[in-house]
C-alpha cells in the first residue's frame, strides 16, 4: 500500500486541527498515513513514503514559520519532482497569500500538487470536512 506523511507545524492548534482531520480523510480512503510534527520528521524520511500532506500557517509576513517549518521544507523541495503533495493551513488576516505563494513554490519544484486548503482560523464543522476531503483527494491520487 502506498504511504503517506501528513508533516505539520502548528504554533496555536489550529493547523495541527487540519492535521488530524486530513489524517482522518486519509484513513477513511484507505490509506496507510502517519502523522508528524515537522520537529520529528527531516528531508531524509522522505522516501519512505510516497505523497504528502504538509501544513503550516501563514506566519512572519505571508511566509512559513521560519524557524522550524521553512527549513525542514527547504530541504524537502530537492526530492518533490513528481511527488503527490496536498498543501494546508491556517491564516488571520492576509487572505491566503502565503498558500498562493506555498503553491506557485511546490509547482517550480515539479511536484504533483493534489490541492491545497487555507482555512481563517480555527477550522469550523466545514473545514474539518474539507480538511478530510484533501486528505482523501491525495489517497485518491495515489492508487
Ligand atoms: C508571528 C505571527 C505571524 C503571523 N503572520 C500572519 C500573516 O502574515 N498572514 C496571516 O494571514 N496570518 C498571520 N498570522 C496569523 C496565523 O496564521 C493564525 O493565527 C493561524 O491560525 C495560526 O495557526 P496555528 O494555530 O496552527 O499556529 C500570524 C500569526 C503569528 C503568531
């Protein structure tokens, strides 16, 4: 069966909500996933795994958490040509523009973006929904 991370930052949980709840879409499709806080997953356990979930918030100016996130995912960039990758978070106040930056970055990498989700704060009943449907949409696009 075909594996995948769902690899996340969260300072306040609410993108650590999304987390779960994608895990959750991803199990209920039948795939075999795992869970890690990027504190406890590098570059180099990527290939074991065949897709990817990735989630962190929109911090610092519309950029990813930059003490953590942003340079495990530097790392991470060289090994996602032709990789599935589902991009999510949380944001406040911009709108979205760091996924749009976050997408238009994993695309000059090559990878296979399945989709992508911002979400204003906490996630709602809906976007917990939305959060399992992305995690379905990178199962989907596995098998
Ligand atoms: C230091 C800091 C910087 C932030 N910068 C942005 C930003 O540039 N754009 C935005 O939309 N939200 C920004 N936010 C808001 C967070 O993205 C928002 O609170 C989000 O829900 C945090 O997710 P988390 O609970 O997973 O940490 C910032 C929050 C903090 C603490």
């Amino acid at each position: 069966m075909k594996k995948i991370a769902v690899v996340y930052w969260s300072g306040g949980g609410n993108t650590e909500a999304m987390a779960k709840a994608a895990v959750d879409g991803a199990k209920n499709a039948g795939g075999e996933v795992e869970l890690f806080r990027v504190d406890g997953f590098s570059a180099q356990d990527m290939k074991d795994y065949d897709g990817f979930l990735f989630g962190c918030p929109a911090m610092g100016a519309e950029v990813l958490e930059e003490a953590e996130f942003e340079p495990f995912f530097q790392e991470a960039e060289s090994k996602l040509s032709g990789v599935p990758v589902a991009l999510f978070g949380s944001y406040g106040w911009g709108g979205g523009e760091w996924l749009r930056q976050w997408e238009a970055r994993v695309k000059g990498d090559g990878a296979q973006l399945i989709g992508s989700l911002a979400i204003e704060n906490a996630p709602d009943e809906k976007g917990l929904a939305d959060c399992a449907a992305l995690g379905t949409s990178l199962v989907k696009a596995l098998t």
